[in-house]
C-alpha cells in the first residue's frame, strides 16, 4: 500500500518509522552497555587486542583471506551507510536546502552514524555480552544478538524484534524510491505503475529465496552501481572541488544557490 500511494506515501512512512527504530534500538544497547559496564573496557581491549596482533595481522595478510576480508568488508560497508553507491544521494539531491555543498554535509552525518554510532554499539554490546555471558559464544551471528538484547528484562526481545522489521521495511520503501526515480528517468511516469508491481512481487520472491543467494545478488547488483558512480565521482572530482572552496572553504556555506532557487 505504501508503495503504491507513492513518494509522499513512502517518505511519511520513513520519516515516521526510522528516528523510532532508531531510538529505541540505540536506548536498548546504552542499557546493555550500563548492565554489562564491568566488562566494557576488557571488551574495548580484547577488540584492539584481536585487531592489532602479530597472528591478526599476519592472517589478513596470507593468499584467500586478504580477498575475503575485502569481499565481506566492502560489501557489509556499503550495506551500512550506501557510501559510494551512489544511492542516497538521490534522496538528497531531491531535498530543499540552500546549496549543493550544504547539502553534502548534511548527508555525510549519514555515514558517521550508521558506521561510526550504530556499528560501534553493536561491536561494544556483542564483545561486553560474550565476556559477561560466555554460555551465549557459541550462537550463530543473529542468534548472539538476540541473547545479548534478551538480557534487557522483558523488552529486549521486543525492541531488537521490532528494530530489524523496521529496519528492513523502511530500507525497502527507501530502494523503492531510488529505483523509481531511476525507472521515471529512463521510461517517463507512465512506467511507474507496472514498475511498482513487479517491485512489489520481486520483495515476495527475495523473501523466500535461499539467505545466501540472495546476499550474494544483492553484492553483484550493488558492485554493478558502484563502479560506474565512482568513475563518475572521479571525473567530477573537479566541480566538487570548486563547489566546496566556493561555498565552505570561502564560509559563503549559508548563501543560496542562485540555480537551485530557479
């Protein structure tokens, strides 16, 4: 239904869905954080500890792991924030904002807080939880999230439930967007309806594939837009540079873009 009502439809869903999700589900991993606080240094020092040793170091760089450690690293990355996909800015060029440089800032914040504050909660809760609870090292990589939020008295389970349905929801209607611009430029407005259809039993037909076929089409399709936006990122490297030393480096960041407001 969302889908079908279209752009406003799927952008007032979000907008609704996602600070919740996001809220509830950062509350939930500061509370494990509190709980489990005895053991958030030795967690910090066992991640640098693993990181940075001779064995780590050495692994990473012998024959069939350097290319794993890329394949699953780049591929979780751009998972986690789009950066390089080309995707969100989509979104961000269809914003109302004062100037493009402006705006780049702005959707930059993105990437800091899926990466830097979404996945450091993450990694801080799962290592506390295994050095507070050993009996839960043994589950599989979903399942110790599950344990670790279960520990929260009666809602934990609840929080982290319904975090990833709406993690998963909003990240459909956010692509279904994306495509939809990309459908509307290449066949017109008149393509949309049929688009949205298909759209919509492709999601049934991902849901039921096997987990493992579908990761590895999601790391083809999402290599496939990678490699032509950043080629293009490079031959603009150019008027990005004159762009930011026009507007931020000259503090004109406030000034409005005389081709945005036409």
């Amino acid at each position: 239904m969302v889908v079908l009502n279209g752009v406003k439809s799927i952008a007032r869903v979000c907008m609704t869905l996602v600070p919740v999700m996001a809220f509830l589900y950062v509350a939930g991993c500061i509370y494990i954080l509190f709980v489990n606080s005895d053991y958030l240094l030795p967690a910090i020092q066992l991640i640098l500890k693993s990181a940075f040793t001779p064995q780590a170091a050495g692994g990473g760089f012998t024959g069939t792991t350097v290319m794993m450690a890329a394949r699953y690293g780049i591929a979780r990355g751009l998972f986690s924030n789009e950066s390089g996909l080309g995707s969100a800015p989509i979104v961000a060029a269809a914003a109302q904002t004062r100037n493009t440089v402006r705006q780049a800032l702005v959707s930059s914040t993105g990437t800091f807080w899926d990466t830097v504050v979404i996945c450091a909660l993450t990694g801080l809760v799962l290592v506390s939880s295994i050095l507070a609870y050993p009996d839960i090292d043994h589950t599989s990589d979903a399942a110790l999230t599950k344990m670790a939020f279960a520990k929260i008295p009666y809602v934990g389970t609840p929080i982290l439930s319904f975090g990833i349905v709406t993690f998963a929801f909003s990240t459909i209607l956010g692509w279904t967007y994306y495509s939809q611009k990309a459908v509307e430029y290449l066949g017109g407005r008149k393509a949309m309806l049929a688009y949205r259809l298909v759209w919509i039993v492709m999601i049934y037909v991902g849901s039921v594939l096997n987990l493992s076929l579908v990761w590895s089409f999601a790391d083809i399709v999402n290599a496939l837009m990678a490699v032509p936006n950043l080629i293009s990122l490079l031959l603009l490297s150019g008027v990005l540079v004159k762009e930011t030393k026009n507007y931020l480096w000259s503090g004109r960041l406030d000034d409005y873009d005389d081709d945005l407001i036409r």
